[in-house]
C-alpha cells in the first residue's frame, strides 16, 4: 500500500447544471491514478459525510439549517450554485474527505483528498462555489479530537482563502498563509497570517520565489500538520485566474510545499481546490501531477537533517 492514502467518493460529483466548475474532474482524476497504477482502486478510502456536529464547529445553525433545509436565502446565495439536497451532500462528503484525509496524514504521511478545498466559505454563509469549508471542518474536527493542537494551512489557489482566514482569524494554534493573484476574486481580501498577492500574469520563476520565502515563515510557526489547498486554477490556460504558471511551474510548486513537509516530517493533508481550464484535461493532469507529487514524497518523511 502506498505511504500515502487516497480518498474520495463518487458524491463529491454532483449536479449543477451548466457551469464553470467541472465537477466531473473528480471521477477523471481518480480514473486517471488507477489506469497509470498510482495506486489500486481497491486502496481508495471513501468518507462519510461530515456530521451535524463536526460542521457546527465551523459554521453557525442557522446557516446549517438553511442548507439541510434547502433554503435559499441571503446566507446560501453567496455560493453562485443551485441548491439540492444531492449537491449538500457532496459538500458535506467533501469535509468529510478533508478531515479523513487529515487523519490519514497522521499516521501515513501524507493524506490526499480527490476533492475538497472549499476555502470561500463563511462562518455564516457561502461564497464563491463554497457551502462547506472542509478545511476549517477537518482542522477543528482533529483540534476537538486531540489529535493536533498547531496546524498551518497553505492555500496555493489563484484566489485568496478568504473563508478561512475569517474562520480562524485570532487563533494563535491554526497559521493561515495564502498566496494568490491580488487583483482577483474575492474583492475586498479577508487578512490572514501571512498573504501574499501577485500581480497579474506573475510566472513560474517569481511564483516560486515568493513562496519559498513564505514557507519559512510556516516552517517556522512549527505546525503539526499542515493542510495544503492545491489548486489548479494559477494555470495560466485557466478561464478564472489570471496568472502566468505553466503546467511544469505548478507541479515545482507541489514539491516545494510537499518536499518541505516531507523534510520535516510534517503529516500534510492535501486538498485540490479550483481550477478551471479551457481545457478539462489540463485540470485533470495539474491535479494528476499533484497526487504523483504526493505519492512519491509521502514515503519520504523526515529523511534529511534540518539545522
């Protein structure tokens, strides 16, 4: 088996009419790790649903009552998406995926969720194709369990982690470090413990720069688990981001986060967020290198000396 664990469900696919947002990414992106022998089908783990309570530890009830009631109102509008039980569903397997994903980390390496990366979504409402935010969800599911106490979110989207900045502004256990295109969804930021905004059309070599010198700062905040928002959406083929990174450039990024966890013998739980190119194929192999990345390295924890 490998270091590393893989989840995801058939219900993180769901119904949504025509969109943006290809959902059908996720069965593809599964397909494509068992086809090229990533890792054997029957290997796969597939969560339950986030529960009532592990989600009131993030979100508040009236809101959780508006989505299990199917309500559309001024709290679940923000999400740009139709609202059906099938499509709460997913996003609730989604946390699911995130904090089963996380668990794994612990104990193998390095946990990969298929989905999940929902970092728009509120305390009280949903933005930006986001009802659930499954990173909050597993993080505060794993602090109330005991599992972890200081945790670092690395949120590598084209688009600010605006959500989870909000959630866990204030908290001195959880590091919020996102670093995406500035002049971008959403508008105005929500400030998190370290942001880093790119200006338009920014390439591999300056992207690279900027977040290796970022990671010091998370290296240094000392977490026991990093969680690590993967998305595909600073492809610069992507319909909704706006930045220079090709595919070879995205891929350097996963192993520069991963490779650094890895270093350290950090567990990393790892999360695929947007993306959203002209091509879904693109989509599919940026988030197909990012699961080889972490397959490789999670057997490679702790295996060089830090000063």
């Amino acid at each position: 088996m490998s270091r590393a664990a893989v989840i995801h469900s058939p219900g993180y696919a769901c119904d949504i009419g025509v969109h943006v947002f290809p959902m059908e990414k996720y069965g593809r992106l599964r397909g494509c790790l068992v086809a090229e022998g990533c890792v054997n089908d029957a290997e796969i783990l597939e969560p339950a649903p986030a529960t009532r309570a592990e989600l009131a530890r993030v979100h508040g009830p009236e809101y959780l009552d508006d989505l299990e009631e199917l309500r559309w109102t001024r709290r679940t509008r923000g999400s740009e998406l139709p609202l059906t039980a099938e499509i709460v569903r997913a996003y609730r397997l989604a946390a699911g995926g995130t904090t089963l994903a996380a668990r794994e980390a612990l104990v193998r390496g390095f946990g990969v969720n298929l989905g999940g990366g929902f970092h728009h979504a509120h305390a009280d409402h949903a933005e930006g194709f986001c009802y659930v935010n499954d990173i909050a969800v597993a993080v505060r599911t794993l602090q109330h369990e005991g599992a972890v106490r200081r945790v670092a979110v690395v949120d590598c989207d084209v688009h600010q982690g605006n959500g989870t900045a909000s959630l866990f502004r204030g908290d001195a256990a959880v590091f919020t470090f996102s670093i995406h295109q500035e002049y971008n969804y959403p508008s105005p930021k929500e400030p998190g413990d370290l942001d880093v905004g790119l200006e338009d059309g920014t390439g591999d070599a300056e992207y690279l720069e900027e977040l290796e010198r970022a990671l010091e700062r998370v290296w240094a905040f000392a977490p026991e688990l990093v969680v690590y928002l993967a998305g595909a959406d600073a492809f610069r083929e992507d319909q909704l981001g706006g930045l220079g990174l090709t595919a070879t450039g995205l891929e350097s990024r996963d192993r520069l986060v991963l490779a650094g966890c890895a270093r350290r013998g950090l567990p990393a739980a790892i999360t695929l967020g947007g993306g959203y190119a002209r091509r879904l194929e693109d989509t599919v192999a940026i988030h197909l290198a990012t699961c080889r990345v972490a397959l490789e390295l999670g057997g490679e924890r702790g295996t060089e000396e830090e000063p």
